[in-house]
C-alpha cells in the first residue's frame, strides 16, 4: 500500500492532526488535504514527503512513550475490581 492509499483507508489517524502538521500556515489544512486526498488539487511528490515527515515525528513520538510503573498489574484469573 502506498502512502496516498495509506492516508485515504486508515481510520485510526487524525488526518486533522496531520494535515495541521503537515501546512502549519495553511488557514485550513484540514480541507487543503481532503482536497489532495480526494484528486480535487493533485498529491504532489512534495506532499508525500510532508505526510511522511509528519507520520515520523508522530511515530518518534510514539516510541519515546513509557509505562508508568505505578499502574496496578491485574492477578491473572481473578476479574478487576471496580472501586467506583
């Protein structure tokens, strides 16, 4: 799957976000990237390499996440037990 496919199909990322990142001076990034996506402006080679500089610094930001090691650790076998 290439990239353009990849921003099209994917549901899990924030093409808001993206687009934002992508054309940060751009009063509406959100529509501009529709509009590529969608073959309304023509998805530049330019915009394939905003779109994945992007999707690296969001990985890089993804990958530096830890675990708070205070989180209590389930028992396996016994079900969790809501204190609400």
């Amino acid at each position: 799957m290439d990239l353009k496919e990849f921003l099209i199909s994917d549901k899990t990322l924030n093409r808001s976000e993206l687009a934002r990142r992508m054309w940060p001076s751009n009063k509406k990034p959100e529509s501009y990237l529709s509009q590529k996506l969608t073959g309304m402006l023509p998805f530049t080679q330019k915009d394939a390499q905003r779109a994945l500089k992007v999707l690296n610094e969001i990985a890089q930001d993804m990958n530096a996440l830890t675990l708070d090691e205070s989180y209590p650790v389930p028992q396996v076998g016994r079900p969790a037990q809501n204190k609400d």
